[in-house]
C-alpha cells in the first residue's frame, strides 16, 4: 500500500501467475515501470535483502527464491480508489545483487520487459506466401496465445495479397516483433503490446495511430491549488519534420509518377503544426521499390507522419495523489497554465510509474506536431 487508496497488487510465477507471498511483498523498497509508445515496456522492483535466522546462513533467500528467477512471468496491478490498471505483464529478464557491509543496506533487484520480449527472442526466416500484411500480423500473433496475447489486427486502406508469380514476402533474419514492425511502417502502421485490460491478458495492436477521442484529465501548471505539475519542461525542435520528394516506377502499370508528401495527416492536435511546404527545413528522397503509386504514397505518409511526433516534446513529473489518476499511454492529455504557445492537446508518448511506500509518482513524455492549440 503506496499511499492511502492506492494498493499495488504483484502476481509472479512461470507461466501462470499467482499472488506473491507475503513476506516478499513486505520486502519491496520500490517498483518503476516505464511504458513506451515506439518500443517495449520495462520494470524494475527493487528488494531488501537482509539475512536473518537459519535458513540464511548459506545464502540470501532472496536469491535462492525460485519465484525471482530470470524468465518467471511477473503481473503488476496498481488500484488507484476501486479502479484496478495493469500496469505491467511481463517476465524478469536481469537480476542484480548488492551486498552491504551495514546491516539492512543490502538490496536484490529483478528487472524485466513486458510479454513482448518473447516475440523479439529469436531471428527467423520465413515466407509467406500469398499473404498480405495483415494475415501475416495475425499468424504471428496466433503463436503467442499461450501467453495471454490478444491480437488486435487493423486491416490496411490499401490490401495488396500478392501472389506466388508475383512476389513472396519474407521474413529475413529478423524477430516477429521487429518482423510486424516492419511491415506496418509500408502503411505507417505501429505494432505494440500493452498489458491488460485484465490480468493475465495483453493487447498486440498491429494498426494506425490511434487516439481516443476523451481527453484524460488536465496536467495542470501555475494555476493555485489546481497545479497538480511538480516539474516541467518544454522543447520545440525545429528539425524533425521531414518532407519527402522522388519517383516510383508502378509495377503493375510500368508508368514513372511523383511521390511528393509535405503534409502529416497524423495527428492535428496543435494549430500551428510544423509541417507545411514553406516551414519546412529537411527533406528526404523517397526510394522505393515493387509498388505500386497508391502504395508508394502511402509508406510515403507514414514516414512524413513518423517525423512530426516529436517536435514539440514536453516532460515533467506528476504527484498521482493531487493528478487523481495515472496518466495513461497512447491517450490524450490537455496542458495547461503554461501559455498559449504551449497549451492544449498533448499525445502520451511514455510514462514511467514510480511508486515506493507513501509515495506514487509518474514521469510522462507528451508530443505533437507543432505549437499553438486547436482548443
């Protein structure tokens, strides 16, 4: 129990968690997890290692304990009032052990990566033949059930089932992870998992960018006692949006066209956004090759999309006790009391869960594509 209406409930095990025993929960110092918009998620829980009595004399029971072993599957539930979140579904990957001279001083760490870690473990070659991307995100992802992964598997605007005299796609030499990565930026498409939403379960989404619509509740700066922002900080950079110019040859016509994207049609949360044909600074020939033109313009987009996520990046440190609520990622936030240059919508890009005994708090990275508010 972090702090007054807050419990932190840890199930850990080998492929089926269930309840830490009490004496291992007694001995948590601390627990950070950090989740990623662009990547995989981790956690770390920090343990007092003391010794004491019989059973110690060999060796700290924290280190013999099978239920800490690199690989066992650790869950992580934060209940914040009566609102359970999982915060984290994933397998210790790393052990660290430091030993003090002062008693009580010794500490056991076990840190680890959320379920998608088991997707990225082992490079494979792989055909698939006559199957488009999207049958391909749901092959894969059927192999990893045994886990609790439930896919999610948006189809593209553009289906292009290729055929077996047409061209075969491959997975070369590369993880299944990395593999549906790979294959969602031809549309700009991201890959990731998150926990939840019930224990034991995790969400693979193979899709667009997606937000949802409800704004969570407002970080909150310089405004008396609705401040609920502990820290912060605000960059505008100037050289992340990319244009993109070239040719493509379409196979299926042989005609030479224009690939030209200058605009991201991403996210349209700032009304100033930084990529117009006059602002901006860098531009990228597109190369490109086996497309066709709708194709091409496509991926094309996705990398114009990609460039803008990060040109305004604002990071900061929130008390989940004065926010009411974590912050959750991949959702909308509103900013403000920090003016009119760089109030309003924000997107959520990583947040990393803090909590120890009395105390539950929160970094966050929130982006969007260039200064002033839509709202």
């Amino acid at each position: 129990m972090p702090v007054p209406g807050i419990n932190l409930t840890v199930l850990i095990g080998k492929s089926s968690p269930s309840p830490a025993p009490k004496f291992l929960v007694e001995e948590i110092d601390s627990v950070e997890v950090t989740q990623s918009d662009d990547g995989s998620s981790g956690f770390q829980i920090l343990f007092r290692a003391g010794r004491a009595g019989n059973k110690d004399l060999e060796d700290y029971r924290m280190i013999k304990n099978p239920l800490l072993q690199v690989f066992n599957r650790v869950i992580l539930i934060v209940t914040v009032g009566a609102k359970p979140q999982v915060l984290m579904d994933g397998v210790i990957t790393n052990q660290q052990f430091s030993p003090s001279l002062r008693p009580g001083d010794s500490t056991f760490t076990i840190t680890g990566e959320d379920i998608s870690i088991m997707m990225d473990l082992e490079e494979k070659s792989q055909s698939y033949v006559a199957q488009d991307e999207a049958t391909i995100a749901r092959v894969i992802l059927a192999k990893y059930a045994k886990y609790g992964v439930k896919p999610e598997v948006i189809d593209p605007p553009l289906k292009d089932r290729p055929t077996r005299n047409n061209w075969i796609p491959l997975q070369s030499n590369m993880t299944d992870f990395k593999y549906l990565q790979k294959i969602g930026e031809r549309y700009g498409f991201v890959f990731h998992v998150t926990p939840g939403p019930v224990s034991g379960t995790s969400t693979a989404y193979w899709g667009p960018p997606k937000q949802k619509a409800q704004p969570q509740n407002p970080l909150t700066v310089n405004m008396s006692s609705f401040t609920n922002v502990e820290s912060i900080n605000l960059q505008n950079n100037g050289l992340s949006a990319t244009v993109l110019k070239g040719k493509v040859q379409d196979r299926k016509t042989n005609k030479i066209q224009q690939v030209s994207k200058l605009r991201s049609d991403r996210r349209r949360l700032a009304s100033k956004p930084a990529l117009t044909s006059q602002s901006a600074r860098r531009s990228k020939q597109f190369s490109q090759t086996g497309v066709n033109t709708a194709e091409a313009n496509a991926y094309a987009q996705g990398i114009v999309d990609s460039s803008v996520d990060d040109v305004v990046t604002i990071t900061g440190e929130i008390d989940i006790v004065r926010y009411g609520t974590p912050l959750v990622l991949r959702r909308l936030v509103t900013l403000r009391g920090v003016g009119t240059t760089y109030d309003g919508l924000y997107y959520v890009k990583n947040v990393t869960h803090k909590l120890k005994q009395g105390s539950y708090k929160q970094d966050f990275t929130i982006t969007r594509e260039g200064l002033g508010s839509t709202i």
